[in-house]
C-alpha cells in the first residue's frame, strides 16, 4: 500500500473492521512511513480526547424519564412506523445538506495533503519562535501572513513557522499554528488550469462577496477559497464549523497580501 491507499482505509483500520490482508499491509506500511504514522497519532489523539469530551458532559436533568414516556406513548404500530418514517426522512435531509457543504473533495485533498506532507510529517523545536524574529527570518513576499494568522487562529495556538514549501512540483506557502501536538495550516498555491472549488463543492458561506468553500479530508477540517490566481486552504484538527469561521474572518486581509505582495509561486502544471 502507498501512503494514499493507507491513508484512506486508516479510520475503519483503527475501528478493526478491515480485513485481515488489508490490516496486516497497514500494519507494515506505518511501521516504516513516518508521515503516516505521525497521522495515526494524531487520529488516536483525537478519537481519545472526543470520547473523554462526551464522557464529561452529564445528559440534561429528566431526559431518560422523558424518552421513556415518549416511547410508551408511541406504542401503537401505526404511531411508531410514523415516526420511524419522518425520523429517516429528516435524517436524510440532515445528512443530504450536510455532504453538499462538506463532503469530501479532489480539490480540498490538495490542501489536506501539504499540510500533512509539511505540518505533521516534522518535529518541532522545543523553544517556539519570537514572533518578530519569526517575521524577520521569512521572505518578505509572505512574511505578512504570519501576523493576519496569529490574530485569527486560536488564542492558545503560536504561529511557530512560514516558509515555501514544495510538494509533488507545485509550491505552495505554508504559515504554520500550532498547540502541543495541535496543528492549523494556512496554505497558498497557485491555481492549475481548470482547478476551481464550485466543481465539486457548493459554498458554505460568503465573506465580502467571496465564496467560501467547507470540507473534511482525511479526518481534517479543511476551508478554502480561491481569487483568479491563487487556491487558498485552512486545514486543522478544529471542528468544520470553527475552521470555516477561521477561514472567513482572514479572507479579506490574506486577498489583500496576495494582490500585493506574493508573485513567485508556480501552478502544477499536471493539475486539472
């Protein structure tokens, strides 16, 4: 298996329900693949902390009781394929709106992967940077950035990198938050030809008067959007909904960076 086969069957390996082949190919391919092991961590990480979460939150008072009465009340046949009924048709609807803003997309996966190819797959010095010593040591045409990230991420996150970065032939600006093992990525890449969120995505906001567009990768929140010559992503491990708004309260000032200041970025020409 190559990092994306593994990558993409490591969520139901982690459940064990994959099958015996496929498992003990996982098994080998982690073992000597830094970038998806560092990837596992993180998901064990997660799946820890969100069952810790709702482990420490106590039901409201009386719901048992009144589950309980509405199931008695519900009794009869009719009544209860009724709302078995109306119970799957809202779920479908909840799900059918949920996937149209958030599904999974070609174009999201550029960015999920230089987050993962650069943010995950390092290891972090000990003592975080200065912010004006971090300013200092990065090119000008980017070093903008660091600050419009700073003042948008959360409270508790430190930008700690910004650098150009290069995966599979396309360039791409890389400003990094982070939180102990907690990762944000602000990412900036040149458009390929025919590269555009609306082709496979519907936008899951506007932010002066620009699209933004939503989705989970690879068990990351992923936000995005893009100008005539750039893809812009936000990828973390914060929840879609506190990515997004991430996302759209930087969009004016990242735009306004990238119409002055950055020029040096190459397209992937392999793209669309």
């Amino acid at each position: 298996m190559n990092c994306e086969h593994v990558l993409e069957k490591l969520d139901v390996w982690i459940d064990r329900e994959l099958g015996v082949a496929d498992s003990d190919a996982i098994v080998r391919h982690v073992e000597g693949c830094e970038i998806c092991s560092r990837v596992l961590l993180n998901r064990k990480a997660l799946r820890t902390r969100l069952r810790d979460l709702a482990q420490s939150v106590e039901p409201p008072g009386g719901l048992h009781e009144r589950v309980c009465s509405r199931i008695e009340s519900d009794r009869a046949e009719n009544r209860k394929q009724w709302n078995l009924l109306a119970i799957a048709a809202a779920a479908l609807l909840a799900i059918g709106s949920y996937s149209a803003l958030h599904r999974d997309s070609a174009m999201m996966r550029i960015g999920v992967n230089q987050h993962i190819h650069c943010a995950v797959a390092r290891t972090y010095p000990a003592q975080e940077p200065e912010m004006s010593s971090l300013i200092a040591g990065t090119d000008t045409a980017y070093a903008a950035l660091i600050p419009v990230m700073q003042a948008h991420v959360p409270p508790d996150y430190r930008v700690v990198m910004a650098h150009q970065c290069d995966y599979r032939g396309r360039q791409y600006i890389h400003v990094i938050a982070r939180r102990g093992t907690d990762l944000i990525s602000l990412l900036v890449t040149k458009r390929g030809p025919g590269e555009a969120f609306q082709d496979d995505l519907r936008a899951a906001a506007v932010e002066d008067g620009v699209p933004e567009y939503s989705s989970t990768a690879q068990h990351y929140s992923v936000a995005g959007f893009q100008t005539p010559e750039y893809l812009v992503y936000l990828v973390s491990d914060l929840s879609p909904d506190k990515n997004l708004e991430g996302m759209k309260a930087m969009t004016g000032q990242v735009k306004a960076v990238l119409g002055t200041q950055v020029g040096s970025l190459k397209p992937d020409r392999r793209a669309g």
